[in-house]
C-alpha cells in the first residue's frame, strides 16, 4: 500500500514538473510573440508619423517660399 | 565587484515609450548625440548632399531606418553593443524626416518570459540656401506651453511665419535683446500622439533673415519618464542606481544587467551613461570633464536626458 502511495506522489510530482516546464515554455512563447507582435506595430506606426510629418513639412517649405519671397521684395 | 549581475531582463510597469509616442533612441548625426528627437541643417549647394548618421544598438537586433522624403526604407540585423549607420549610399534630396527602430532581440535566457519593446527616434534633416539658422527639437504633453526663441539680426520688430504642425503662423513681433519670443503653442496645432516639423523664419524690418526649425513630437501625458539615476564617484570608481525597472545599465562600451553597476571611471575623459528597460524606455547621459588649469579642480559635468 505503502509503495503505490509513494508511486502516485512521484507521478504527481513528475506531472507538475512537466507542467511548469511546459508553462514556463510557453509563457516564453508568448513574450516572444508579443515582442514580435510589437516590433510589427512599431514599425507600422514609425512609416506612418514619417509620412504625415513630410507631407506637412514638403507644403510648409514650398508655402513659407513664397512668403518668403514676397516679405523680402516687399 | 559588479552589482548589476542578475543574469536577466526585469520587467517594467510603464506603457512602451513607442505606443506613447516618446522617442528615446540615440542618434548620432551633425556631431551631435540626440535621444529620441534630433535635427540637423544641411547646405543646399552640393550637387549630391549626404549626411552621416548613426544609431546605438544594444544586444543585437534589427534596425529599421525609415524616411519617405529620402525615399530610405530597410532593415538591417546588427550583433552586440555597436553604433549602425545609415547606408553611406543615401542621399539628402530634399528636407526630410529620418526615423529608425532599434529592436533588440536579447538572448532567451535574458528575456524568459518578457516581451521586449523598441527604441524608436526621427531626426529631421534641413536643407538651406544659407543663411542663419535655429534647429531645436521638443518632447511635449498635457497642457503644454513652450517657446522658441529665435535669434536675428538688427531691426526692432520682424516678420515670424511657421507652418507644418497644422497650423499657419504670420505674425509680426517685436526684437527685444536680438530675438523673437515664438509661443510654439500659438504656432501649432497638435494633438496627441503628433509628429511635426515646424518650418519657419523670421525677417526682421532690415530684411535680415533666421531660418529656424523644431521637431516636435506630443507624447501621451500617461508616460512617466525613466527616472535620472543616483550616480556617486568613489575612488576611480562611478556607481549607478536606476530605477527597479531599469534592465542594462551601460557606461560606454560596458553593458551590465540590473538596475545598479558599478564601472572604473576616469574623470579626465568625456563618458556616455545609458539606462534602459525594456519597455524602451531610457536615460542618456553625458559627462563631459572641466578643463582645469592647474588640476585639481571641478571634475567634470553630467548632462542627462530622459
């Protein structure tokens, strides 16, 4: 009786080993995931903020040119 | 004896700088080390304009270099602790804002089961005919309010227009001490999460001309910066204390993992200091030593920013 106790407490404490293992894997996973999930976004947001920020600054530049212009011949 | 030796990355509680829009890559461009934002002026005359610029990597990743006016768009892997330039091949054909990515990947064993964010930064590139010029970059929110001012030449009252941050700006101000007080809040339009090239001059009734540019970025007003660390000099010694968030504490080209380091420290040298998480969010310190005829004297300086 002794033995199948000691047995099932050893299996017990197999399957929770493997089961930390296994979650402690997966948890892994999942960050590595969201880090790559991340850099995605991030890299999406960048091209985008980029793209605004010169279509602003391309007609700033060439409207303050003409400003420009006129307040010096003036 | 090395304090900051936890074998791993620890977590941070803040919001990633990226999704805040708070830029905290370090660039170096124009002789310059920016973090996070950056802006150089470039003469308009050379038949090809090219411009050398660099980004700090940390523990190997991939850096992604982005600028639509500049038409630069790639990615490139990079090992170690090493500044990355920008393709020698780029050429500056106009104004433009270069913005870059360093996403470390960081060894499994340091990352277990953290998920790691990117530094991001943009640095705006000018080009000019000549002339005076005023390059300035701002990290804002909230409530701000924040002037510029611009420096000119003769005259007692001059012509301000700056456009860009969707908004018009013409007004005329007047000189006082040989400069022109601009509300940047008056000259702008911005919202959260913005990014913004103000472009701009002022002319001043004697016709003499300041070109001036910022840089803008408005960041979500939940952010907390990373907190400037506790530094203490003892014998050669310099030791750091960031904050708990704090991952890699690096003092040139020395990396350590945990908040706290200790480095031999030479005070006649100019040194950098980086503190980062790995929520990118970082601090960026200089120090630059004081000339002192005959020593001893004052050691030297510290600049940091967050």
């Amino acid at each position: 009786m002794q033995s199948i106790t000691t047995w099932v407490s050893l299996l017990v404490q197999l399957i929770s080993i493997a089961a930390m293992i296994w979650w402690n894997a997966k948890k892994q996973d999942w960050a590595k995931n969201d880090s790559e999930k991340a850099k995605a976004k991030d890299r999406a947001e960048t091209e985008n903020q980029n793209q605004s920020a010169q279509e602003q600054l391309d007609s700033a530049e060439s409207a303050n040119n003409a400003d420009r212009e006129e307040i010096l011949k003036g | 004896m090395i304090l900051g030796c936890a074998g791993r990355l620890k977590p941070d509680q803040s919001m990633p700088a990226t999704d805040a829009g708070y830029d905290t890559a370090e660039i170096l461009a124009c002789g310059k080390r920016w973090h996070g934002l950056g802006i150089c002026s470039l003469a308009k005359t050379a038949d090809i304009t090219t411009l050398e610029v660099k980004v700090q990597g940390y523990y190997g990743g991939t850096v992604h270099w982005f600028s639509e006016g500049c038409g630069i768009n790639y990615s490139e892997e990079y090992e170690g602790n090493v500044q990355i330039e920008l393709s020698a091949a780029t050429v500056i054909a106009k104004s433009c804002i270069i913005s870059v990515t360093v996403s470390p990947k960081y060894t499994p064993e340091m990352r277990k089961d953290l998920a790691v964010h990117s530094f991001r930064g943009h640095l705006a590139v000018k080009l000019l005919p000549g002339g005076a010029w005023l390059g300035e970059t701002r990290k804002l929110s909230g409530n701000w309010q924040d002037n510029l001012t611009v420096p000119v030449q003769g005259g007692t009252a001059a012509t301000v227009v700056f456009r860009g941050c969707k908004k018009t700006y013409k007004e005329t101000l007047p000189v006082s001490q040989q400069t022109v007080p601009v509300s940047l809040r008056k000259a702008s339009d911005l919202g959260q999460g913005d990014l913004c090239v103000l472009d701009g001059f002022a002319i001043t009734d004697k016709k003499q001309e300041t070109s001036a540019n910022v840089l803008m970025h408005i960041y979500n007003p939940a952010f907390s910066r990373l907190s400037i660390p506790k530094m203490e000099l003892k014998k050669g010694s310099l030791i750091v204390s960031g904050e708990d968030a704090v991952s890699i504490v690096g003092l040139d080209d020395k990396y350590m993992l945990g908040s706290e380091a200790k480095f031999s420290f030479n005070e006649q040298l100019p040194h950098t200091l980086r503190l980062l998480t790995v929520k990118g969010r970082s601090v960026l310190c200089e120090y630059n030593p004081l000339a002192t005829t005959p020593p001893p004297g004052a050691k030297g300086e510290w600049k940091c920013s967050q």
